[in-house]
C-alpha cells in the first residue's frame, strides 16, 4: 500500500505523540498509589483499571488524527489493525507492580514504527516529569535538551541495570550465573522494573547498559530508539538487530555493549536460542 505524506509527517507524527502521552502521565500523576481495581493476567503479570485508562487516552488522541493507522498496545495487543503501513507501538503503564505498590519508578512508552523500522519514540516519566524523545536520525532529547550516552565510562566504573526473568524462573539459573558474571566486572547494578526508564537513563547518562530477557515490543520501541540516537548500540543476546522480535535486548555504550554481550553469551545466551 502506498503511504500518504501526512501519514510520515514528522513534526504531526511527534505532536500527537507528546498529546497522547500527556493524557497518559496526567492520569497516573493522579491515581499514583491508588491502582483500583487489580486483575491478575498471568504468572507475574498484572493490569490495573488505570493500565486501561491511560490506554484509552493514548488511543483517542492517535485515533483522531490518524483513524487508519495500526495500533499495537500491551492491554489490548490487537486493537486495531489499520490500513496503513505505520504502527504506534504503545506501553500505556510500563511497571504495573511498582505503581501498584506505589513504587515511584512507571512510565508510558509511545513509538511510530514503518514497517519493522521505528521513526519515533517517547517515554514519559510523569512522577518526575521527564519526557524523552528521539526521532530517527535527529538525535535523542530529555525536556528538549539533547542526551548523549556516558561514552567514556569504562567497564570497571559502569552503572549496569537489568530485568529479572520473573514470569520465566526456569530461566532463573543461567540469568542469575551471567547477571553474577557482570557484576563481578562493573560498578554495581540495579533493577527498577521500567525497561522504558532503564532504556532512556541509558540514553541520558545515568546508567551505562541495560540488558533483559523476554520483553516485548512494547517495552522497548521508544526506548531503543532513544539509546541509539544518544549514540549508543541496541542489539539482541546474540549481537544482531532482532530484539523487537525476539525480546532479548542488549542496550549500553560502545565500550560497553560488548562486555555485556561476551558476559551473556557464556551462559544466558545459549539457553535463550531456540533449538
């Protein structure tokens, strides 16, 4: 299908993001600490009334400025399979079981994708308010000022972040042996359950890698693009570019991307490949 102009208008595309996004953060600045009703979707997974209402916000506005374009959401994977070849790819409360608990690390995450290749992300944190935005090939911006990666840490003085395998502990072992192997290198490591805020404090300085198994489009759209526009290297477990697919994300700095990946691959990484 050809692709109207208005359809990959940068500057409209970027414009309705931030309104979608700042119905979303409004919402949860709101009900923070205050989940309502809570549904258990699976092992470790969980919605809450206002995942469903920062999701309706989100798609109102998208809807009525582009009513043809896909949308893909976590509450709602399906929703609407629209004509156009671009995609908004929506996380409408990325860290459910911290706002549940009133832990103060959420965030919304919004990316436009053609095709398989993503043109825009945002990542909102509305407890700080802090907004991240890059656009493919513009660089990367917090409160519109320009973010760079930490591009001289070293190894031995790095900030890494990850994600525990929670909803697939047979996994636990071989994660916990690399995770092990890292932190026996680096400075030290966190874990704050928002793979959207670890991606953008990636991008911004605060942490110099990010690595997680098992996250899903969602996660990591918006966040990926950040990283790589503030001058940093996203690739999966096994160093190519197929993480949106596969979910096994690698995010970190040139100097450390590749200590990350040699660590991961030593026990992780063969227990993730499929036979």
């Amino acid at each position: 299908m050809e692709i109207r102009e208005k359809d990959l208008d940068m500057k409209h595309l970027e414009d309705v993001a931030r309104q979608a996004i700042d119905a979303a953060g409004r919402i949860l600045r709101h009900r923070m600490g205050r989940p309502g009703r809570v549904v258990q979707k699976g092992k470790a997974d969980y919605v809450t009334e206002v995942d469903k209402a920062c999701e309706e916000a989100i798609l109102k506005t998208i809807s009525s400025h582009f009513p043809s374009h896909k949308v893909i959401s976590e509450e709602s994977p399906l929703m609407r399979d629209g004509a156009s070849e671009v995609t908004w790819i929506v996380d409408p409360l990325d860290g459910t079981t911290n706002f549940i608990h009133g832990f103060p690390m959420v965030s919304v995450s919004v990316a436009v994708a053609r095709e398989e290749e993503v043109l825009l992300g945002l990542v909102l944190d509305p407890i700080r308010e802090e907004l991240f935005v890059a656009r493919k090939g513009s660089g990367a911006k917090l409160n519109n000022s320009p973010i760079q990666v930490r591009a001289r840490a070293t190894v031995s003085d790095a900030l890494m972040a990850t994600g525990f395998p929670h909803r697939a502990k047979h996994y636990l072992e071989p994660y916990m042996a690399a995770m092990g192997r890292i932190l026996q290198e680096a400075n030290d490591l966190r874990r704050a359950g928002s793979a959207a805020l670890d991606l953008a404090y990636v991008a911004c300085g605060r942490l110099d890698g990010f690595w997680e198994p098992g996250l899903k489009p969602w996660d990591v759209a918006a966040g990926s693009l950040l990283v790589k526009e503030a001058g940093g290297i996203v690739t999966d477990f096994w160093g190519n570019p197929e993480y949106l697919l596969n979910g096994h994300v690698v995010a970190a700095t040139k100097r450390i991307h590749g200590f990350l990946l040699e660590q991961i691959s030593h026990e992780l990484a063969p227990a993730l490949r499929p036979a």
